[in-house]
C-alpha cells in the first residue's frame, strides 16, 4: 500500500509580540484572541504612539502570506 504525504512546511503562526516585516512597512501583533488579533501597523520598529487596529487571524494571516512577510522578532 503507498500512501502519499503532503507535509508542507509548517507556518510559525501569530503570536503576541511577534513582528513582521512586509516591503514599507511593519505589523506587531498586540493581543491575539481566539478570532481576532490587535495589531498596530508601523513605517519603522520606532515608531511609537500607532493606534490598535484589530482583525481576525485567518484575514491577517492570508495579508501577511499574500505580501510576502518575513518573521523579525518572535516573542
């Protein structure tokens, strides 16, 4: 019997305190629920005093995929 594997490489997820980096700008994950997820969307990691906006994970997730972000800082 053969059986086929599909083993995709495995996402880190989101998680508080994470930050990604997308082409001009940058997202810090704030507070992760279990739907929704507070983030604050930055033009450098300096930058201070950005409102929270929230979203829902799946929708974040597939705007970080579809932008190619990259993991800078894992919390």
């Amino acid at each position: 019997m053969i059986t086929k594997s599909n083993h995709k490489q495995s996402s880190p997820g989101l998680a508080k305190g994470q930050v990604w980096k997308l082409k001009n700008a940058y997202i810090q994950i704030v507070e992760l629920g279990h739907r929704l997820l507070h983030y604050r969307m930055m033009d450098s990691l300096r930058q201070r005093g950005v409102r929270t906006q929230i979203s829902g994970i799946d929708v974040m997730w597939g705007y970080l995929r579809s932008r190619h972000a990259e993991l800078v800082r894992k919390m």
